[in-house]
C-alpha cells in the first residue's frame, strides 16, 4: 500500500509538469500502460490472500482514477493551450491591405493566331488540325515535293525513321483534305512546325504556321491576291498596301511572295523595313495540278490557291520584336508589354 501511494503522489507530481502533447502520452504509458507501474503492481495480486487482493485491488483503483482524471485534466489544458496559441497565430486583421493578384493574360503568339483566326474565319474559312509527327508521304511526296529535293535534306527535316517524320510545315493537313475528294475547299491548317535550324534572332527548330487553301471551280489569282489583301488590311490597318512577287514553291505554281507597304514609315523607307518600304509577309500561290493528281483530284475539274503564313513573323512585325528567341524565354518582364 506504501508504494501505490508512492506511485500515486510521483505521477501527480509528474503530470503538473507535463508541457507537451508527447510529454502526456509518454507519461500516461508509463502509469497506465499495459507496462506501465500501476498495471505492474495490480500483476502482484495473484500472490495474496483474498483479504489482502480486496483491499489492496481497493487502494490500486483508487489511484488508478485519481491519476486517469488528473491526466484528462491536463490533457484539457494542453488542448486549450494549443487552441489559443493556434488561433493567435490565425487571427485575421480585417485592416490589412489584400495581397494584390497578378492576372495573366495571352502570349503575343496566341494574339497573332486569335487575330488570323479571326479574320479568315470571317471569310468563311474552317479551321482544320492535323497530326505533328506526319508520314513522308503526306509532308512531301503529295505536295510535289520527290525523293532528292533539297527540302528532304536531313539538314532541314526531323526523321523519325525513313518514312515518319516531324512536320515541316502544316500543308500535310491540305493534302489529307483533298484526297478525301470532297469539293469545295476553304480551309486554314493552324499548327506547331519542326525544322532543323540553329537558334538565332531570326530561326528556332521549331515554330508556327498557318496555311490557307482555297480549292473549287473557276478559282483565279485575282481570288488569292483579293483574299490576302483583304487579310493585310484587316490584320495591320485600311492604308496597307500590298505587292506581289514572283517565287517558287513545288506545292504551287504559278507561286508568289506577298510584301505589305511598311505601316511603321507608310512606304517611304525606315530602319524598320531597311529602307525598302516593302515588308515580306508571306508565300503563296496557285495549287500545282500535280498536286492535284497525287491526291486523287482531276486537275481539270478544279482550281485553287493555298498560301503559308508565319506566326511567329506576324507576332515580331506586330509587336516591333527584334529577337524571336524572346517569344521562348518566358521572361515576364517581356511578356508583361503584350
């Protein structure tokens, strides 16, 4: 009986000077534990006679209580402790000024594609997707473009393997509309490009087009150069003027390259346009008959023209951006202008 007194007062004493959450459960086990001192002393029982067990197994209760509603005691006081120091720390001042939210807003490519979108949408032009890593066959050979032509160098072109490359250009998306046979044709082809250039100012491996291609009966170049000029006055203002210059392109032919008067010095000459007055914008063309008969089209029962226009071009002249490797750094200094 001395030493359940003994135990009694030493845990008492102990659970005054309990601080900590850790500090109540080590010493709970300790005392109440299936090891614990009172669960060791109650073992001893078995041992006594049926007076002593009686009187004994009294005193053991009896402590065991008074240490349990001393421990749940102190438990309360820990909670209540670590409830108000939380809520200390949680109190919201409602005179503090807001933290001031940063909203972003659209790359200045993402502008240029809304705005081309746009525009030939108005014209009643779909809008058409098509797969990135694309078959020879539908990126070169059906757009006139044979085995041994420059272009097929592997200098300029991503393969995969011998017949499945990286896109070079969204035309493949024209050529898997015309063999479906289905006339007429007014689409765009807007879409993420791989070429294999070196990083400059002016270049990147990989880049933006969208290319345009208008295909039905007694389609003329009068057509194609209306719908670019239209599409040069809707995208850099009314006073545009626009030239056309004779090019090569095997997908088109005749073929074309489109410049727009400068709208920084309105044709006169400046450092922006390097004194010409004339800006390029774009390559375009009648569609090669060729063309035609390699996606399953008789060349005698239609006409059309196709066009290709850089976006990344479209966002520097735009934007009056001297270095393309710009639009690809995500610095927000930069992006924060647009």
């Amino acid at each position: 009986m001395t030493n359940i007194e003994t135990i009694k007062q030493k845990a008492l004493s102990a659970i005054e000077k309990i601080e900590t959450s850790k500090e109540f459960e080590d010493l709970r086990v300790a005392y109440l534990g299936k090891k614990g001192e009172i669960t060791s002393i109650m073992q001893t029982l078995k041992d006594l006679s049926k007076e002593e067990k009686i009187e004994l197994g009294k005193q053991i209760n009896e402590a065991k209580t008074i240490i349990e509603e001393t421990l749940n005691k102190k438990r309360n006081e820990i909670n209540e402790k670590l409830l108000a120091i939380k809520l200390k720390s949680e109190i919201i001042d409602v005179t503090m000024p807001t933290e001031k939210h940063k909203v972003g807003h659209l790359h200045p490519c993402t502008k240029v594609y809304n705005e081309v979108r746009d525009i030939f949408q108005k014209m009643g032009y779909e809008v058409i997707s098509g797969p990135e890593i694309e078959y020879d066959e539908y990126n070169f050979e059906k757009l006139n473009i044979e085995k041994g032509h420059p272009a097929r160098d592997e200098q300029d072109t991503f393969y995969i393997n011998d017949t499945v490359i990286l896109r070079t250009q969204t035309s493949p998306v024209q050529a898997r509309v015309m063999e479906k046979g289905v006339l007429p044709i007014k689409m765009i082809s807007p879409g993420r490009v791989y070429r294999s250039d070196s990083v400059d100012a002016t270049h990147s491996p990989t880049f933006h087009q969208i290319e345009g291609l208008v295909v039905d009966k007694n389609v003329t170049f009068t057509d194609l150069k209306g719908t670019l000029d239209d599409f040069a006055k809707a995208f850099f203002g009314k006073d545009i003027k626009t030239r056309f210059r004779p090019h090569h392109f095997p997908f088109t032919e005749p073929s074309a390259e489109m410049d727009v008067s400068c709208f920084k010095c309105g044709g006169k000459g400046c450092r922006f346009c390097k004194n010409e007055g004339w800006i390029e914008i774009l390559g375009c063309g009648m569609v090669n008959p060729r063309v035609y008969e390699l996606c399953n089209l008789n060349p005698d029962d239609c006409q059309g023209f196709a066009f290709g226009i850089g976006m990344e071009r479209l966002a520097l002249l735009k934007y009056e951006i001297d270095d393309m490797r710009l639009l690809y750094e995500n610095d927000v200094r930069f992006l924060r202008q647009f």
